[in-house]
C-alpha cells in the first residue's frame, strides 16, 4: 500500500478488526499452548499482545494487567528478549509433555510423528527467541 495514500476509515477499521481476528486466534492458541504437548505459550501471547496494541489498546491493556500472562507481556515490551531460564523451562517442559504424549500414543507411528515435529518446531520458535544478555 502506498503511504502516501490515506487510509480511509472503512480500511482502517477493516485492518483493526483483523488484527484483532489475529490477536484473538494467537491469544487462543497461546491458551491451548499451556495444556497440549509441543504448542508453545510464550511466542502466542507475544503475537496477541502485539496485534493488540496495534489495533485494540482495551485488549492490550487487558493481556499486561493478567496476573498470569501480564508479566510475560510487561517483560517482553521492555526488554524484546526472555531470560535464559525462561526458555530453558519452556522448551524443557514442551520436551516432558511431547515425549509423555508419544509414549502414550505408541503403536500409531503418524501420530508420534505428528507430536515429535510439533514439539521440534515450539522448540525451534522459543529458541528463535533473542536471549536476554546477564
């Protein structure tokens, strides 16, 4: 899109409301992250936080003042890095759940598979993440 041209109101609106689509949608999967094995939280919540900000400061507001999910939140937007615990305790517990859930599914080979991949894959983006330097 050309800067130069204005955005009109109805595009405008247009663009919030899929940011907030697409907060939501991170929001959620950031949510089922916490309970199923090799989705990962932390890269979720960042994303619905950021799609938040740009397009609902309501919603933002409501993520930074979560008892649960607000300091990840607060962290992140001061400092644009986790500390190095942070994402050795996420990919460590990713790692617990993928395996406990690929021994529970033994003898369905795809489904192991379909696990082992995802759990590769959260692990690979949280440890895209930068690290915090000491």
């Amino acid at each position: 899109m050309d800067p130069r041209i204005p955005r009109t109101s109805r595009s405008l609106a247009l663009h919030k409301a899929l940011l907030t689509l697409a907060g939501s949608v991170a929001l959620g999967l950031g949510l089922l992250g916490v309970i199923l094995p090799g989705l990962p939280t932390t890269p979720f919540v960042l994303l619905a936080a950021a799609c938040f900000a740009k397009a609902s400061p309501r919603l933002h507001q409501r993520i930074v003042a979560n008892p649960l999910l607000g300091p990840m939140v607060r962290d992140w937007e001061a400092n644009r890095s986790l500390p190095l615990k942070v994402k050795q305790i996420a990919i460590g517990s990713m790692a617990i759940m993928v395996g406990l859930s690929a021994w529970h599914f033994a003898g369905r080979p795809w489904l192991q598979g379909a696990l082992i991949a995802l759990g590769v894959i959260g692990a690979v983006v949280v440890g895209r993440i930068p690290t915090r330097p000491k």
